[in-house]
C-alpha cells in the first residue's frame, strides 16, 4: 500500500522529465569531449583542422590522437628532447636510448634498477628437506654519474630480495677517478684510482653482472671460488697490448667474503687486510658484455682473465674467520678446525676463457684454493679445485638460448688433507630474451651433488643434493 500510494504521488511527466535531464547531461559531457580532442589535436603533427578536404575516418582519428606516427620501438617522431614533469607522480621521459650527451655536462646523475621475480623447487635426495619457494631476487636500484668533471665518476645501488632478513642494503657506493686521462694526459681509462664499497677484483664471473647471466645463478663453482663485495681502494687501468685491448685492477680490501653480496661489518673484521686483483686481455679484438653472444658476433672473439686474492684470517675477526667453506659438506672450516689454531693464510688464483661466435659462447674457468701456514703447526697444508665448463648457442638470433654447463670442486678442506672429496653440478636451461638482457625468461634444470657453500641466492643449502629446477623473470631499466 505504501509504495503504491508513493507511486499515486508521482506526476505522470516526472519519468520524462528525468530521462529528458539525463538526455541533456550526455550531449554536454559529448559536447566538452568533443571540444577536446579537437583542441588537443591541433598540437600533433598533421592535423588539417575541421575544414580539411582529407576528412580523417575513425580509425586514422585514433591514430591521430596517439601521435600518429609511432616508429622502431615505439617512440613518438616528434617528440625530440627529454621531459620532466607530473602525472600522478614525478616523471622524467627520455626519447630515445641516447638523448642526452652526459659528458657534456659537469654534473650528470643516471638512475636505473632491475629484479628478477624467481621460482625454485628442490627435490632433495640428500640430508635437507625438498623445498618450493618463490623470491624476489636482486631488487636493485642503481645511480651513476659524475660530477665536478666527466673524469670524477660515482656509483650507489641499493639492494633488496625477500629471502634475507635485512630489507634494505648498500650494495655498491664508490667513487672512481680517472685520473691519467684529466690530470696525465693519457687517454681516458688508461689509470683510474677507486675508493669505497664495489666487486673486488678477482674473478670472470664476479666482474660480470647478474643481470647478463645466461643461468639464472652464478654456478656452485664461482661462488666457493669468490671474494664478493668489498670496502677498499684500487688502482686500474686499460689499454693495448700490441692493437689487444687488456685491463687490470688491483686493490686492498677490508677481507674476504665468499659467495655473498653483503659485506661483513667492521667489528667482525680481523685486523688484517687482504690484496686481490685481476687482469684480462681480448686477443681478437674487442669483446662484448654478458655471457652470452647476444650480438651474435660475425667473427670469433676471445676474452682471457686471471685473478688472484690473499690475506690472512684472525679468529679475533670471528665472521671473517668463520667465512671459508669446506668440500662437500658446505660446513664453515671454523667448526672443524682445532681451538688451538687461531690464524692461517687464505690463498686463490683463478684462470678463464670466454669466446664467442655466431650465437656461440663458451666458458671454461679454474680455480685454485690454498688454505696454509696454520698457527701451532696442527694441521696441514689444505688444497682445493674447481672447473667450470659452460656453453650456449641461439637457436633463434637475439631471442631463444639453450645453455648448458658443468661445475666440479675436488679438495680436502672437508677432512683436514686427509683425502680429497668432490661435488658436481650438471645444468642446462633455456632463455627467452624479449628486450635483450633488460627483459628475459629463464628456465634451468641442475642435478646437484653436494653445496659447498652458503648462498641464498643459489636457492640451496649446505650439503644439499638433489634436482634443482629454476625459473626465472627478470625486468630492469
């Protein structure tokens, strides 16, 4: 009764009165949209106005309105110089991938950043549980650039991943000069000074970038045989040798730090320094970044590298100390070491070999570990090996890559110099490259036979043996 008598108090007109309101809104909401992209239109290159003889059809009319001339990667031709301004947040847009000439400039900041988004499932046939975890890995921000003058160059990143407990950390903040080629008057890079927190100097694949990884990971290999990250200065250098483009760095460093990418904090560092440096010359002429042949060299090119690191470790620096790994148990030496040994020297060398062609890459590295000189004279002379053989080939140039590798390290660190142990990685895996390294899919497959070390970005354990299957989204900018 109610709602009819509500209805009985309506006039009869009133529904048309509200559809005919309605009605008149619409046409003006179309009016004002209409007015707009008109007035917006007559900005972009080839609008003719409303009196045009070439009348535009609609879909020539949304093409208009999204620049009209959307070329190579998908920049607008008319849009020349870079831009800085607000839209739902500060924006700076770039107009193609070399806009701007930084060593014009006196001061220049770039900002770049990467992550990889990474699932890993273990199935363990050993003494750890299998495991099925998705991570973010390497949530990295990165700024370069130099001021005062081009020669005056520094480098901060920032790093962050979800299987460490600190959420936030300084991975690199350094400061490079060059100083033979602003103060000498040699050529640019041919002597350089560096101070602060950066890759030590050792190995080929520490030198290169995660984000050029043909694995998804550093083998088991390369980080058993690593220094890591650092705090120290350098001296380095390039040049040629007889028309062979060759480089070389040399640095004091606070310590060691193995297979890990955060440093150890000043009061857990003995008082000793360490010395570690590498070189390396392209006998074939200049060779290109990543470890795969991306650019699909026409003719063969060869890198050569060796490096070497030493220092002294003190039980009064205990984290330093407790740092080196044994084979193939991947349990600390500390723990197996006598109480009565307080210090010992740590010693490693490595050398490498990386060539490509024509899609085709192949690396091949050894590496030595000497571990001597123990304090009360109660253990022996301790000696360790490692070989990696990794190779890749693009079954499509520039956008599908099969991999293939082998990592083994044989020593006797694990029993003291009683006898020697092993541990073995076989992997293969795929990658798919959308935007060159910058934007890839990769997926591998190891069989693991003992984890030497302690790494979370290996996404394995000490001891571990099993099948290890990773896949891999990496986006960066």
């Amino acid at each position: 009764m109610a709602s009819e008598h509500l209805a009985s108090s309506i006039p009869a007109n009133q529904p048309y009165r509200c559809h005919l309101r309605r009605i008149l809104v619409w046409l003006c909401m179309a009016s004002c949209l209409l007015a707009s992209v008109q007035a917006n239109a007559q900005d972009f290159p080839g609008y003719n106005g409303p009196d045009s003889q070439s009348e535009c059809d609609a879909a020539e009319a949304a093409e208009l309105f999204e620049y009209q001339a959307l070329q190579g990667d998908g920049f607008a031709e008319n849009t020349q110089t870079p831009a800085l301004g607000y839209s739902d947040g500060f924006v700076v847009a770039s107009p193609d991938f070399d806009s701007i000439p930084r060593e014009n400039y006196p001061f220049s900041t770039r900002l770049n950043g990467w992550m990889q988004l990474r699932h890993a499932a273990f199935d363990s046939d050993g003494p750890n549980r299998s495991r099925n975890t998705l991570s973010l890995e390497r949530i990295r921000i990165g700024l370069d650039g130099h001021a005062f003058v081009p020669e005056l160059r520094y480098t901060m990143v920032v790093d962050a991943n979800s299987d460490q407990a600190a959420d936030v950390n300084f991975l690199d903040a350094f400061l490079s000069y060059d100083v033979g080629s602003h103060a000498l008057g040699m050529r640019p890079n041919s002597l350089g000074l560096r101070a602060g927190k950066w890759k030590s100097p050792f190995s080929r694949s520490r030198e290169e970038s995660a984000r050029r990884f043909q694995f998804t990971e550093r083998s088991v290999a390369n980080l058993f045989f690593d220094v890591g990250r650092s705090t120290g200065f350098s001296i380095y250098g390039e040049d040629e040798i007889d028309r062979m483009p060759a480089r070389f760095e040399v640095a004091v460093i606070n310590g060691i730090n193995s297979g890990r990418d955060a440093t150890i904090s000043a009061d857990d560092l003995d008082r000793n320094f360490a010395f570690s440096g590498r070189t390396s010359i392209d006998p074939l002429g200049p060779f290109t970044v990543g470890e795969s042949d991306l650019e699909w060299s026409p003719k063969s090119i060869l890198r050569l590298g060796a490096g070497f690191v030493g220092t002294r470790l003190d039980r009064e620096g205990m984290v330093e100390f407790a740092r080196p790994r044994v084979v193939a148990s991947g349990r600390s030496l500390a723990e197996l070491l006598p109480m009565s040994v307080d210090s010992f020297d740590y010693l490693m060398f490595t050398l490498d070999a990386h060539w490509k062609v024509r899609g085709f890459s192949l690396i091949a590295e050894h590496h030595w570990r000497t571990l001597y000189n123990f304090s009360n004279g109660s253990v022996p002379t301790l000696n360790d090996a490692g070989l990696l053989l990794q190779a890749g080939y693009f079954l499509v140039p520039k956008k599908y890559e099969a991999v293939v590798r082998w990592s083994n390290i044989v020593g006797d660190s694990g029993t003291l110099g009683r006898f020697s142990e092993s541990t073995n990685e076989i992997g293969t895996g795929f990658a798919r490259y959308f935007h060159g390294h910058d934007v890839k899919f990769t997926v591998d497959l190891s069989w693991i036979d003992g984890v030497p070390i302690n790494s979370p970005r290996l996404s394995l354990l000490p001891g571990d043996k099993g099948l290890l299957l990773r896949s891999q989204l990496q986006f960066g900018f």
